[in-house]
C-alpha cells in the first residue's frame, strides 16, 4: 500500500541565554546578530531509469536537518522544515510547500556572510521492497535566509534503492575495491591517455542485489567530474600536459580516494553500528558520518588552482557539478567547502547502497518495527511508534463453535471465525447429554430437536 499525504517534520526552537560579564576594565563586545528564516524551494524530480511501481507523484520532497556553512566560522542550523510531493510530471511541490527554516550565525561582533549547504531528499516507494531516492545539494546565501527567499533547487535524480536496509560483506567489499580501481584507472587514463585501457582492471560481478541503483557509478563522477573518462575510455586521444598540470592531476588523485575511503568507511560502520546491533536512526547515521569525515582529509593535500589542459580541453581537477559549482570559483578551489559538499553527497549515495532508514507510517514493516499499517494512529493494532498492540481479546459462535481470541494478531486486525459444528444426537446419543450445544443451533441436549 503506497501512501500519498502531504507531511511536515520540525524541530523545537532552542533558546540560547546571553549572559553579559561587566567589568570596569573590559570594553563591552556587542555581538553579531544570527540570520533567521524561512526558505522554500521549487524544483524537478526525475528517475535515472523506471522503476517499477514507482511514479513521480509518490516521490516526496523533504529538506534534511542539517546544513553545512561555506564561510569561515559560519554555522548552520535547521530548525523546522515541511515536505511536499512531486506533481505527475516530477514538479515540486504539488500544492504545499518544501521549506527549511534555518539560522546562520557567526559569533563575535562580525555578522555571517557566508552560505549554508543544504540537501534536500526525494523519496518513494512501492509499499512492499522497492523504492527510490534522489536528493540535491543547494546553497541559500544569507540574503536568501534573511529576506525567506523562494530558490530555484536543482534537478533531484532518484535511483533504486532497498526498503529493507543491509548491505552484506560481499558486496562491501565489492563497493570498495570497485571504487579503487575505477579511480586509478581514471588516473591512468589522464596521465598516460588511450595507452591505459589495457592497464584499466575493476572489481569483477557485481554482487546480487549490491548495487541496483548504480550509486558507484554516480560516486565516481562526483570524484571526477568532467574528467570522469571512463563512460567510454576509448575516447581518450591524449593524455594531458603533467609537466604543466601535475599538481591537478595529483589533486584529482587525492578527490577520488577521498571519495573511496569515505564511502567505504561510511557504508561499513553503519551496518555494523546501526543496522545490525541497535536501531538505525537518522542520528546514527549521522554519527558515522562524522567518524568517517577524516577520511576526507586527502582534499587538503590539493595543491594548485583548477586549470584547463590545451590538448584535452579538461579542467583538471574537477568534480561533479553539485560541488563544483559551489566549492569552485574562477578556478580557486575552497577545500573546506569541497570536503563538506562531498560529506553530504557521498553519505546520500552511501544510504542509497545500504538501503531505506526505517520510517514508521510508510506501510512496509522495516528495521526494527514489530509493524507498519500506513499510519501514525494508536488503537488500530499497530501503535503510532509501529509497536504491535494489546486490545484485549474478542469472542465469535455460540455453543460448541464458541471461539476467543485476541482482537489484533502481529499488529493487524484479527478477524474471529467461529468453530465448526458438529453432530448433537440422535436421541440416546452422548452428545445429548454432555451439556454442550454440539451443532451450534443454539439448542442444547433435550432441548435440541436433534435428541428428540
């Protein structure tokens, strides 16, 4: 059962006190102001590929709950945001709105000037295995934030994801070294051109059911951007100019490993701490966000600005659009930005590969639900927290067919059906006197026309 209804999630307000410390020997600092406001955005949604049992009218469009700044000493927070549907033709909203009430602050007596990263999540389902999610990364300036401006998202690309979370060994590894491998070879394809094919290797088949949404592929051209070569490694006519550029191939190195180690890391610790011992909660999917944030530390060793190559016409490093067109600025790459775009994207792409976070209300019985009837209602058999519920037990029948049991059964409705009668007499016959409405006629021993 697909559930389509307009939902909307928030977070409480969190009062921050000011305590002021005067003194005659200390200037009194009057400290910036914080940018409050409420942004919406607009925007299309699409799938890579059909997925079946899926339309762009059961994708919803949801803002996540935290943001990452791009200035210097910014800091982001979401404190409220609302979801919409696509319409039939993948536009958003569909008469309600997607919004983020966020707050950029600074600190001192500075105001923020920088910008927040925020992603906004596209998903849907087919009420039982399948379902698709897709998000966009989108920065709002302070302007935006404080004027509650309407922005134009870019497009949302959902691929094919799992309901039931959980990746196996296999196919972890299988992410892993095809990650690797793909990368080097990209690597060899810029440094020595055509000449690498043969070196090129990958990580063999594809696990079943590993990677049904093609999130490796996409890792890769966020890694690699336009230099991405290996969609058709054929095509390569000639290396690029490394007397010229080797620091940008050394840094377009440092991208996709960062990428690799990330993503790898990532995907491991939250089916080993989420998924398998405990809840998987949006919360420890962010914690192990930040545990494999260090991995992203290779972006530092970036030395030199993005430059084109004569012979290829390449931008050299480069990275997908999402971040480039964020984190790149004639040509001056802001690594702070690059490592915070990339956290963001490559943990989306992970949860693609791992799978759904449970969501209770969306009708399928996933991690750590006992049941999930599409609501969010106490007394109907599934609780609003997706508990199975005790209401007590029901009877059906009379007499010999007289049945009880309880009114819900595994979180659903139970439906009673009496016994089946049996025989009561003919006269003389022990049924006629054992007290006991054997046909269920509501007549009992000699009272029953059978015993007469």
């Amino acid at each position: 059962m697909k559930l389509r209804a307009s939902r909307s999630k928030s977070l409480g307000l969190v009062g921050i006190g000011a305590l002021t410390l005067a003194a005659w020997t200390c200037p009194t600092t009057v400290p910036a102001s914080d940018v409050t406001g409420t942004v919406s955005f607009q925007g299309q949604v699409s799938f890579a590929a059909p997925i079946a049992g899926i339309a762009l009218d059961d994708m919803a469009v949801t803002p996540a709950l935290t943001a990452e700044p791009t200035g210097n000493g910014e800091h982001c927070d979401v404190l409220a945001v609302t979801s919409d549907f696509a319409d039939g033709l993948g536009a958003y909203p569909d008469g309600g709105t997607v919004s983020a009430q966020v707050t950029i602050s600074r600190g001192g007596p500075n105001p923020p000037d920088g910008t927040c990263v925020l992603t906004l999540r596209a998903y849907g389902n087919d009420g039982a295995s399948v379902s698709a999610r897709g998000f966009v990364t989108v920065a709002v300036s302070v302007t935006d934030i404080q004027t509650s401006a309407s922005v134009a998202a870019g497009e949302i690309v959902a691929r094919g994801s799992k309901t039931i979370a959980g990746v196996d060994k296999l196919c972890m590894k299988w992410v892993k070294k095809q990650l690797k491998l793909r990368s080097k070879c990209n690597y060899l394809l810029l440094r020595l051109g055509p000449d690498a094919v043969l070196k090129c290797k990958d990580a063999g088949l594809e696990p079943l059911n590993c990677d049904n949404g093609d999130y490796v592929p996409g890792i890769l051209a966020l890694a690699h951007g336009g230099t991405d070569q290996q969609v058709n490694p054929g095509a390569v006519t000639n290396p690029i100019d490394t007397a010229v550029l080797l620091d940008q191939l050394k840094c377009q190195k440092f991208l996709g490993k960062a990428a690799t180690n990330f993503t790898a890391t990532r995907t491991k610790l939250v089916q080993t701490k989420c998924i398998v011992p405990a809840g998987d909660t949006r919360t420890c999917r962010d914690a192990r966000t930040k545990d494999a944030a260090p991995k992203l530390t290779l972006v530092d060793n970036c030395l030199g600005d993005q430059m084109t190559d004569i012979m290829t016409g390449l931008l050299v490093p480069d990275m997908g659009d999402a971040c480039a067109a964020t984190c790149v600025a004639a040509g001056v790459i802001d690594k702070r930005c690059v490592k915070s775009c990339f956290e963001i994207q490559l943990s989306e792409a992970s949860d693609g590969i791992i799978g759904d976070l449970p969501e209770c209300g969306n009708g399928i019985v996933q991690q750590g639900e006992g049941c999930d009837d599409g609501n969010l209602v106490d007394g109907d058999c599934c609780s609003s927290i997706c508990a199975p519920e005790n209401l007590g037990n029901q009877s059906c029948g009379i007499g010999g067919c007289l049945v009880t049991i309880g009114v819900c059964e595994a979180g659903e409705p139970a439906t009673c059906e009496p016994g089946t009668p049996e025989v009561e007499g003919p006269m003389g016959d022990e049924t006629c006197s054992d007290g006991i409405d054997n046909d269920c006629d509501a007549a009992t021993d000699t009272a029953d026309s059978s015993c007469n």
